[in-house]
C-alpha cells in the first residue's frame, strides 16, 4: 500500500468501527473472529441443523407474540435461549418449529436478526469502508456515506446468503426433542417483579435434541430456583 494510503485507510478503519457503536478494542477482535466463527459452524452439520431449528422455534414464537426478548445459540446437543424466557411456550415453539421443518416450511430455518447475518453486515461495512478508501487514495464524508448505506442495504441478503449457505441447515429429519432445562436468572427483587411480558421471567432455556430417538420424550427439568415462580410448570 502507497505511504499516503496509510493514514486515511486508518483513520477510515478506526471510524468504521466507531461508528458501529462498540469500544474499538472490543469490535476489532469481534470482526477479526467471523470468519472462524462461520466457519466453526459451516463444518458442523449438527451445528448447522440446530441453528436452524432455534430459528425456528424464534420464528414460531414471533408469530404467536411479536419479536421476543431472546438471544440465541446453537450447542451440539441443540441450542440455547437467553433472556426474558417462558419455557412452556419455548417448549410448545420448538415442537411446531421441528414439526413445521420436517413438513418443508424451510424459511422457518432463517431469521433476520440471527447473530452471524449481523455480524455479516458489520463485517460487510467495515470491509467496504476500508477498500473503499484503499481504492479512491483519500477520505471523504460524502463516499463514506454511501459506502455505509450501501453495505447496509445489501446487508439483509448477504445474511440471508450466510444463513442460506453456511451456518443453517433446514434438513432436521429424524431429529426428536429429548428435553429441556431451564436456569433462572436470580434477581434481588420480589419474584411477582420479576415477570415480564407473557408471563416470561429473565433465565436461560437450553432445549435439547436426539437423532432417530423415537419421539419426543416429557423429562423435562427446571432448575432449583423454579419451582413457585412458573404457574403450571412440570415438576
């Protein structure tokens, strides 16, 4: 790279990531892992179709109530829920989730708020920022701009294309759920403040998955602290 290149492409990169809201330290060791982090997943085929799956199950849920309060992952026995959770409803989503997958309802296997179609954008915008400074030799307001708006208005497909591709597989069959655990999140306050909308209180729902395991099974388990604070839970 030509010496004059050097500081506007810095100064580029470093309000690239300003402006995506994070301390820089942090965000440039964000960016730096997505590419292993798509990949982790791309070669995991069980990673793959749980991903899926939890898509679903956040679909279902979207559905029945309007955008949850959840953060989401997939783990090799099957995925994780994070945040203002009902476990029954989890439970009954993730069953029409799978039902509804293995009847060919693929789109239910993508979200458009999942983590890697956002950590693409971020990735997206901050590689354009950067080249397009390499490319035009200098810094302007006015082509950083449009460098901005373009990455994010190409952002949702090229998730979309992750998701498609890489970390989601909507083939599930055979797939059976085996249980599910539930962990809340101890707060000081009175249990009855603690609940939040639709009867959810603040936790994590890990559901659990099995291949050719002949059916859904009921053992179901909620942690110690659970029992009083869910109406109608299984003890």
């Amino acid at each position: 790279m030509p010496r004059e290149w050097m500081l506007p492409a810095l100064t580029l990169a470093g309000f690239g990531l300003v402006l995506l809201a994070r301390p820089i330290f942090a965000q440039a060791g964000r960016l730096t892992g997505i590419p292993w982090q798509f990949y982790r997943i791309a070669v995991n085929p069980r990673l793959r179709r749980n991903h899926a799956l939890e898509h679903a199950t956040l679909n279902v849920l979207t559905e029945r109530h309007g955008l949850p309060h959840l953060n989401g992952a997939a783990v090799e026995s099957g995925f994780v829920l994070r945040g203002w959770v009902n476990p029954t409803e989890i439970a009954s989503a993730a069953r029409e989730g799978l039902a509804r997958l293995q009847a060919g309802e693929r789109a239910l296997a993508y979200h458009p708020r999942c983590g890697t179609s956002l950590a693409t954008g971020e990735l997206l915008t901050w590689g354009a920022l950067v080249l397009g400074v390499i490319y035009a030799g200098r810094f302007t307001v006015g082509a950083v701009l449009v460098i901005i708006g373009l990455s994010w208005l190409l952002s949702p497909l090229a998730g979309w294309i992750v998701q498609r591709y890489l970390t989601t597989s909507p083939d599930v069959s055979g797939l059976s759920i085996r249980g599910l655990t539930f962990t809340p999140l101890v707060l000081r306050v009175r249990p009855q403040a603690a609940s939040g909308p639709t009867g959810t209180v603040p936790g994590q729902v890990v559901v659990m998955v099995e291949s050719g395991g002949g059916g859904e099974r009921s053992g179901f388990r909620a942690g110690p602290a659970d029992q009083g604070r869910f109406p109608g839970w299984p003890r």
